[in-house]
C-alpha cells in the first residue's frame, strides 16, 4: 500500500528541506534498520589505537627534553628522576632508617639486587640535620630517587618501584608511597578508566529526565538514548580508525569531553525535532504530516547549527601543538556524526511513533495550563523587552554584568600540574605533599641546568659561583651541583668524566608544574647566558630540562596558538552567520556579544578556582578547548533563534518578528542549553582537577550564553536595530511592515 503524507495545512512544502523530509518519512523503516546495523556492527567492533596520555603528544623536539638526552649522552646517568619512593615521619625517622636507606640506594646502584629490574640506581636525599638545601624539617622525610632507561615504558618503570618498596621496606621504614611525574601520569588514566563509565551513566540518566519532563512523556526520552546511545558507539570507532590511519595520538582523557559534547549536541536537536514535532500534531497534521513538517522547519537549521559547531571546533586543526590535533578533529568528528544520526534517526523516529512519542501526555498532545501560563509569561517579557527604551536599558546593564563578571580573566595563568590534579586521597599526591613537607615544594619535579663546554669541569671556582647565584634566585629553594659533590667525581653524577659537562640541580619553593614554577623557570632560561658571562663561563653553554621546563614549552607554544585558534574561531563562525543570515551587521554584534560572554565566563572560571580556592593556575588546555567550544556552540543557539526571528522578519517588522518569534524558541534553547550544560557539568565527577574546570568552565558558559545573552541580550540588541540588522542586505521589513527591497 502506497504511503500518503499530508503536507500542512496552508502550505506548500518545496524546495530541498521538504524534499528531504519526503524521502526520510517514506524510508523510515529503512533508516532505523541501518542505524541498527550499524549499533551491532560497532559495538563488536575494537578499533585500532594510537591513542596515549598527554605525555605522549609532548615532542621529542622540546628544549627541555633535548637537555635530558644530551645530559644523559653526556654522563651516562640521569640526574632526573620522574618516579621516587617517599618515607617520612613527622616524629622523625631514626638513624637507623635514614642508614640503611643510603645503604639499598648503593646497593640498588651497584647491581646487588637481582629484583631491581630495569632500575639503573638510586639516590637517598635526606633532610638529615636539615642540611638538604630547601629543607623544611629535619631528620623526618628521605626521598629515594629510582633512575631508569627513558626507552622503558610507564607502566613498567611504575610496576618495577613497587616491585622495589615491596621487596625491600619493612613497616618501619615509614613509605608513604610511590611518587613522581610518571605515575601521576598513569594514576591520572586510572582515574579516568574508573570514573568515566559513572559521568557517562549519570550524565544520561539526567539527560533523560530533563526530556521526559520537558515534553512530559515516557517515550521521548527513549528517542534521545537511543540516536545518542547510536552514535556514541559509531563515534568511538570512527574515531580510532581515524586516529589510526591519520596517526594522530588522541589521548583516552579526550574521551570523556568528546562523550559529554555529543550527548548534548544530539540531545538538542532531538529537543528541536521534538518541539517541532508536537507543535505539527497540535496542529491537526497526522502522524506522518506532522513528521514532515517537523523535518522540514527543523532540519536546516539543524544542519547549519551542527556543521557551524563541527567547522568552530575543527579549527583547532591550524594550532601546532599536538594536544589541539587530537581535541579539534575529535570534537568535530563528534559533533558530525551526532548530527548524522539527529538528522535522520530523529525523523524516521517520529515518523514511526508520531503522537505516541508524547504519551502518556495524550494522543494530540496539547499545551498544558502551565505550559500556556509559561508562553504567556515568555510574551509579556518580550513585548516588554523589545520596547526601545526597555532594551536599551536590558543591553547596557547586561553588557555591564558580563564586562564585570570578565574583570578576574585577567589574572589567568595557566599550568600543567599531574600530581597536583589527583584526589586528595590518592597515595601519589599524599607522597609527594610528605616529600614537600619534609623538603621543599619543588622536590618531586626538580629542573636540571646542563651546562657544556671545553674543559668547563676544571672551572670549579666559576661552577660554584655559578651555583651561588642560581640558589640566589627568588622561588629557588636549594642546588645541588659541583660545589657540594654529593658523590665521589667517578660516578659522573654532577661533572662528566669527559670534562665537557656540568650539572645543577634545582630545587623550587614553589609548585614546580602551576603557573610560578613555569614562570621562574622561563625566566631562569633567558637569564643563564648573563649568568654564564657573570660567573666567567661566558665560553661555556647551557640548557634547562625537567618537567618546569617541559611545562615552560608547552604553555609558550599554546599560548602562541591563541593568536591563531581565535582569529580562525572568529572567522570560521562569523562566516557560517552570515551565510545563514545573509547579513553582515546582526552576524558581527551577536558574535562580539559571545565573545564578551565568553570573557565572562573564564573570568568566573578564574574567580573560582584561582581567587576563591587559592589554585595557582588553570590546566593550560582547559581555556582553549572552552573557548572553542563555548564560541561554538554559541553561533549554533544564534542560528536557531535568530534563524526564527529572521523567517518572521522578512514578513513583518523586527519587534513583531520578535514577539511571535523569541516565546516560541526560547523554551526550546534553555531546555537544549540545561541538558548541554549538564552533559558538560557532570565531568565534574571525574575527580581529576582538568576535568572539574573544564565542567564548570562549559557549564557556566552554556548557562550565561541561553539564559542571559540568547534569552534577554539578543533580542534587545535586534530591537534596537530594527531591519538595519540585516545589512547590507534588505531584506527585512521596515517599521512599517513593507520590504525595504523586494527579496532576490
């Protein structure tokens, strides 16, 4: 039997989109076994990955990792140590114990213990008598350094320091733990393995529930599950084999983010559809009709909203720091294969299920009393609001709000702290606040200086006036080099044996990886050849590595990415606007205004986590990846709204296009923007510290974008301009309700 679509009443239904709509209704039953197929196929599916942690997108290139290697070429033996095992007392430990940890550290050195695995040696620091520069106790804390070959894996070098403390501590030892760089990086994995099934399962049960109360059905919240739960599944795959075969290393930590922007995304267009979708049916228009419609009005706006947040966020492509080559691909990615699925799964649903997609809130679902009393509500505001005198009060206040609200962004600065990021609880970072306590804050992450040059070791006089000064410096708690020779001269652990080389190293009173570590650090890099000249090495040169100077590097190239990732944010966003709208004025304000929001909400983000918690600094990568996406997403809510005002205002004045308009949109856009911010929000309940700002920085910024820019600032700022909105473009009506040039 031959299907029958009714089109809608007083309309003729032409052009692509209806077309379109035509073919998915007619093919609904085709659409969902595909979809389905395609569910089976990926969930039996195991990708193959190139994926590793952060640490693995940090290039061999990096100055501070070509003093490591050069420093090890040089003396056979690392300085450095990522991975240390902390004992301390705050009563004291005995001689005894602080005896035999210098003992097992020789003995480990020398090769006694067949056990030791890949460990090359060990070295005890001691604040015995509190005689280690820095020291901020005595007599309470040894911190064994395990040294290793930079070609053997974490999780080896992790598994051979227990292996080590299992072995060879006894209770009365006092361990704290295994601490370090390293397994802070591994933990940091764990972490994210262990708590992201509960952020996925959590963040789609309030999902769920936001959509079931918003349309009051048991039904509608199972078409969202089931396109999001769809293409979450063909999105992991898809984004292994890319990864792939385009050799990208996308860190398993990206996962969590690239989950929480799809759920929402799809999420959203599933709650336009459905709006859509139910104003059809309390139209009159039979399951199918109403099917049509809905995908017709909806679809390319969709469309426009889901390739201008793919195209926002795949900028991060012009970037050159590899950790932006993973984030810009792989949210694109997400958001192109959730517009996918909305795009087709979504209608071919409703066509199937028409009105039963709102039971049990009736066969023809119908506006509740309170649902009326809401639009009411939303009108009055809005003939209030589009007022000229009204909304220019509304605009300034609000732009005063938000340029307040920004005023904290100023004091951003940025870090990359591993150890500082895990829970409280984690035996990681109670290890290395013991080592701190007992030491300095700089103890776990120490910076070495190489310094190299012809004959420079039989320069003891200009070394130790060297060391001097580098200890001078201000957050520099303590060196250890040439002038204290900790070992005797044939080791080769501070001057090489070839006399070409010699090694500082330098201990901060500072967080080694937050935002004053980086920055002494920085500065310590510029300053050395003057130090060089002052202490009479100026023949000598010199070179900085350990995780501060890593740090130091990776800040410097991303916030030498900022330049570029805004400029082409701007300009990618910008573009899609004015193609949507065919206007170049309206495009640029509402821009400039999610820009200002924008500012707004990393200045609320540094009030909390810097002013108000006393953090050092943000994570490096969280502002940027915020920043795309919040600009991003904020041009998908502007083409949304401002496409309805627009499709009214070319029949009528902008005041009335926004009265009919803006009560209509506006309950679909804070339903779309509560679960985005929700879907982002509830990163929090990964307990690392990148994770929870990048929740309430995403959060927060949804929030301030639907509730105060898109709800109150955007249409003050189009009732102030009136048709001029459009320009150069004519093709608003006036005042008086005539074109102002006939549409071409």
């Amino acid at each position: 039997m031959r299907t029958q679509v009714i089109a809608p009443a007083g309309r003729r239904s032409r052009g692509p989109a209806a077309a379109y709509a035509r073919v998915v209704v007619r093919c609904r039953w085709l659409i969902v076994g595909v979809w389905l197929l395609l569910a089976v196929v990926a969930a039996g599916f195991q990708p193959p990955n190139r994926g590793s942690g952060v640490e693995g997108l940090i290039s061999v290139e990096n100055p501070a990792i070509q003093t490591e290697l050069a420093s090890f070429a040089r003396f056979k033996f690392p300085l450095l140590s990522r991975v240390a095992v902390v004992q301390h007392d705050p009563d004291g430990l005995t001689p005894l114990t602080q005896a035999e940890a210098v003992a097992r550290a020789a003995a480990v050195t020398q090769g006694q213990y067949a056990d030791a695995g890949p460990i090359l040696g060990a070295i005890p620091l001691t604040n015995t008598a509190g005689l280690f520069p820095g020291s901020r106790e005595r007599d309470t804390t040894i911190l064994t350094l395990l040294f290793m070959p930079p070609d053997v894996g974490l999780g080896t070098q992790i598994a051979a320091a227990h292996r080590f403390v299992d072995n060879h501590f006894g209770p009365e030892d006092h361990v704290v733990g295994v601490t370090g760089t390293l397994p802070a990086q591994v933990e940091q994995g764990r972490v994210v393995s262990r708590s992201v099934h509960t952020a996925e399962i959590a963040t789609l049960a309030a999902v769920l529930l936001i959509v079931a109360v918003a349309f009051r059905s048991a039904v509608a919240p199972f078409v969202a599950l089931v396109t999001a739960g769809t293409a979450a599944l063909i999105l992991l795959d898809v984004a292994g084999v890319l990864g792939w075969m385009l050799h990208v290393a996308v860190p398993p930590e990206v996962a969590p983010l690239l989950i929480a922007l799809l759920l929402g995304v799809v999420t959203d267009y599933v709650v336009f559809y459905l709006f859509a979708m139910r104003r059809a049916l309390a139209d009159g228009l039979d399951r199918r009709g109403a099917a049509v419609r809905a995908t017709e009005d909806t679809t390319t706006i969709v469309t426009v909203a889901g390739l201008t947040v793919a195209a926002g966020t795949g900028v991060l492509l012009v970037a050159r720091f590899p950790l932006f080559h993973a984030f810009g691909p792989g949210m694109a990615l997400a958001v192109l294969v959730g517009l996918v699925a909305a795009t087709t799964l979504v209608p071919a649903l409703m066509a199937i299920l028409g009105p039963y997609l709102f039971w049990p809130g009736g066969h023809r679902p119908r506006l509740s009393t309170m649902e009326r009393a809401a639009l009411a509500r939303r009108d009055r505001r809005t003939r209030w609001l589009v007022r000229p005198r009204n909304a220019a009060v509304v605009l300034c206040v609000g732009t005063v709000l938000l340029a307040l609200a920004a005023v904290p962004a100023r004091n951003l600065s940025l870090g990359l702290s591993f150890v500082g990021s895990l829970p409280a609880d984690s035996e990681i970072r109670q290890a290395a606040n013991a080592a701190r306590d007992g030491f300095a804050e700089g103890i776990v992450s120490p910076t070495v200086v190489l310094v190299e040059g012809p004959g420079v070791t039989r320069e003891r006089d200009a070394l130790a006036r060297l060391q001097t000064m580098l200890a001078a410096r201000s957050e520099v708690a303590g060196v250890v080099g040439p002038a204290d020779q900790p070992l005797p001269d044939e080791l080769g652990l501070v001057l090489s044996r070839d006399g070409a080389a010699a090694r500082f190293l330098v201990i901060l009173d500072t967080s080694p990886l937050g935002a004053s570590g980086i920055s002494a650090v920085s500065a310590l890099q510029q300053d050395l050849p003057g130090l060089l000249a002052r202490a009479g090495l100026s023949g000598a040169s010199a070179g900085v590595g350990g995780d501060s100077a890593v740090a130091a590097d990776v800040v410097a190239r991303t916030t030498a990415d900022l330049k570029r990732i805004i400029v082409a944010t701007l300009v990618v966003n910008l573009l899609m606007l004015i193609l949507f709208l065919r206007a170049l004025l309206a495009p640029v304000l509402l821009l400039a205004l999610n820009l200002l929001g924008l500012a707004a909400t990393l200045g609320l983000s540094t009030w909390l986590f810097v002013d108000l918690l006393g953090d050092d600094e943000l994570t490096f990568y969280v502002p940027f990846a915020a920043a795309v996406l919040l600009v991003a997403l904020g041009s998908d809510y502007n083409i949304f709204t401002v496409g309805r005002v627009w499709d009214e205002a070319r029949r009528q004045p902008m005041r009335q296009a926004l009265i009919i308009a803006t009560p209509a949109s506006s309950r679909a856009v804070t339903t779309a923007a509560v679960i985005l911010a929700v879907s982002f929000g509830l990163l929090f309940l990964i307990p690392l510290q990148p994770f929870q700002e990048l929740a309430f920085t995403m959060a927060v910024g949804v929030l301030v974008d639907a509730v105060l820019i898109r709800s109150l600032l955007m249409p003050a700022l189009l009732a102030l301009l009136g048709p001029l909105s459009g320009w150069p473009s004519k093709r608003l009506r006036s005042s008086s309700g005539r074109p102002q040039q006939a549409a071409a």
